[in-house]
C-alpha cells in the first residue's frame, strides 16, 4: 500500500467558507510535520489572505491565487504540483514527502480530484491519499439548506471533521455528526476539539485505503445495505444467491428548496465478482449517471482473488483500485455504498441485475 519514492502522497483539505480549514492547517502542521509537507492553497479572489496564516506553519506554501478552484484551478494547479515536483527533485527544496491543497470554500472537490487522477503528468508524480471535509458546526445546517457546494464536499469526504464545536450546543454537534453520517456513510466523522493535534494529525493524513475502511463499510452495510444478486438465466430464483433484503430503504433522504433528492444506500454483493464483468456495468453506470452520482466507496471481492479491492469514484472519476492484504472481518463479499442526488437505489439495483441476467442468457 505505500507509494514509491517518485510518486506523492495527496491530501485535499475542502469544507465552506469559515468552516476553519486554515485554522486546522496551522495547528496541526508544525515542527517535523511542516518540515515534510507542501502546501497548496487556492482562494477565491484577485486577493488571497490565507496564505499569510498557513504561512506561519514553516511549510512550503504556494498561493493559487487564479480565481475559482471550480472553472480555474486544473491548469494552475498542474503547473504547480509540476513546479513543486521539479524544484524538490532539483534539491530546491526540502525534501517534503507528502502535499496538502488547501481549496476555497466555495469549490466543489471533483475539478482538483479529476487533475490527480486523470493528468498524466501529475499522476506520475502524485496520488491522492484523502479527502478531508471540514464542517462548521455553528453554520452546517444554513449552509447545506443554501448551497449545492457544501454537499459536495460532504458526498467527496474520506474524513468529516467537525469544527467550532466549542461554540454549539452538544445536543447540535451530535445531531450534526449523525447527519453526516447519514450523508456519507463511508467516511468518518472526527470532532475537531476531542482531538490533540498529534493524533488528528495522524487521522489526516493516514490513507483512505485503509483498514479502517473495513470498519466503516461494515458499519455503514447495516441498515442500508440489500443483497443482490440476479435472478438464474431460466427465470427462477437461484438457490446459491440471497434475495434483496427487507431492509431496503437508507435511512436518509434529504431534501431542501434548492436540491433534489440524496440518498445514501449500501449494496451488498455475496457472490465473488467476474472483474470484467462488473467493470464494464460499472463504467456504463457512470457513462450514464454519473452527474447523479455523487460517491461511490466499496470493497469489492474479485473472482479468484483472495485480497478485498478498494474502489473509489466521485461522479465520473474513478481513482485507481488498490488492494489490502486481507479480509480482517472475515466477510468476503462486496460492499458498495453510494451517495446519489436523484438517482433511487432501486435504479442502479435494477441496473446490476438486468446486466448480469443478459450476460446469462447470451451465455445460454
């Protein structure tokens, strides 16, 4: 799982504006861990200010100072993550092992997802490690009722970290921190201020293809996930499959003024995956809903294979899978968890299995 010499670990810091990103930044980037790290920050404006504060932290800083992270940011940012991978090899600079891009609050994260993943000069040189969200504890609420952006950040996140939760009531932070959740049932929610900085650190920047993935995956399977499988090709259910379970419905579907339905369920596949197969439906899935598909993670158990395959995709970004050395629980079946905006479980449910059902009858 550790990356080679050549290639960067990336780490995106996103959340809405005053949500305290640079304010994390500056307290947990200091002595050995500023000495080793690279910051990118991008503002939005002519004028950028947060430089100047994550600047104390001694790291590198360069500002990305070209306007909207949203419409600007890919081209700027390719010249820079270049820049920095040149001069660190040239000895220019330090030696750092590990890059944080710090974005504005108002972009959504999939623009600075879609140039590491999909740039081939920077994906030479650079893998991103995880999504952090920061979500403001006092503004939550107001700002997801009133802007798109916010959900975004919260469907992109690995890690929600919950912030000014000094300055709300308990009763709020935990009733945020389970609606989180609900939003993202694949990431996990850290409360910013019953955390030291050495171990948020460690939180931060631990990869998101984790073992604690696992864990959270487990978690978020029960009450949302249903199992699937496909009917046999001669129209009778099959004895080696288990139905889709009663317990279909996620939990949560949030609705505002100004957004569509989200939804959040977890798909359980028992039998081992055909790679082939499975990727191609997974790639037409995204050909074709991939606006509505805000996040995908998933364990994936792959025919033949032994080691759980790690997937991640945000809309129609799919990051390269990797695999963990085992299975700790023990349970080798696929578990996918989707964030959807207007896309029902109960289509992407149908999708995989008059998928799978063609392939049989072509077979027979």
């Amino acid at each position: 799982m550790s990356l080679s010499d050549d290639i960067l670990p990336v780490t995106l810091v996103t959340g809405f504006l005053g949500s305290g990103k640079s304010t994390l930044l500056a307290d947990v980037l200091h002595g050995e861990a500023a000495q080793t790290t690279a910051v990118l920050v991008n503002e939005f404006g002519a004028v950028g200010l947060d430089h100047l504060l994550v600047g104390e932290v001694n790291a590198q800083t360069v500002l990305l100072d070209n306007g909207c992270v949203c419409c600007s940011i890919r081209g700027e940012l390719r010249d820079a993550l270049a820049t920095l991978f040149s001069q660190r090899s040239r000895g220019e600079l330090p030696p750092f092992s590990r890059v944080v891009i710090e974005t504005t609050g108002l972009a959504t994260p999939a623009p600075i997802i879609a140039t590491l993943l999909a740039d081939p000069v920077v994906r030479n040189h650079y893998a991103l490690n995880a999504t952090i969200t920061v979500v403001d504890a006092v503004n939550a609420m107001s700002q997801s009722a009133r802007h798109p952006e916010w959900l975004a950040q919260v469907a992109a996140a690995d890690r929600l970290l919950i912030s000014k939760a000094d300055l709300a009531d308990e009763a709020g932070v935990a009733a945020l921190a389970d609606r989180l959740a609900m939003l993202n049932p694949a990431a996990s929610v850290i409360v910013r201020d019953r955390e030291d900085s050495a171990g948020l650190l460690d939180r931060l920047f631990a990869s998101a293809s984790t073992h604690d993935l696992m864990r959270r995956l487990g978690n978020a399977t029960e009450g949302l996930s249903r199992s699937v499988a496909p009917p046999s090709a001669h129209g009778g259910d099959d004895d080696r499959y288990r139905p889709w379970s009663n317990a279909a419905r996620s939990p949560l579907t949030h609705r505002s003024a100004t957004q569509p339905d989200i939804n959040a369920f977890c798909i359980q596949i028992d039998e081992p995956l055909d790679w082939q197969v499975f990727t191609l439906w997974f790639t037409m899935l995204l050909n074709r809903h991939g606006d509505k598909i805000l996040r995908v993670k998933g364990l994936l158990c792959i025919e033949g294979s032994n080691q759980p395959a790690v997937l991640h995709a945000v809309q129609h970004l799919v990051h390269p899978v990797l695999h963990l050395d085992a299975w700790p629980d023990g349970k080798m079946h696929s578990r996918l968890v989707f964030i959807t905006e207007g896309l029902a479980s109960e289509r992407v449910e149908a999708s995989y299995m008059r998928f799978r059902q063609h392939l049989e009858e072509a077979v027979h």
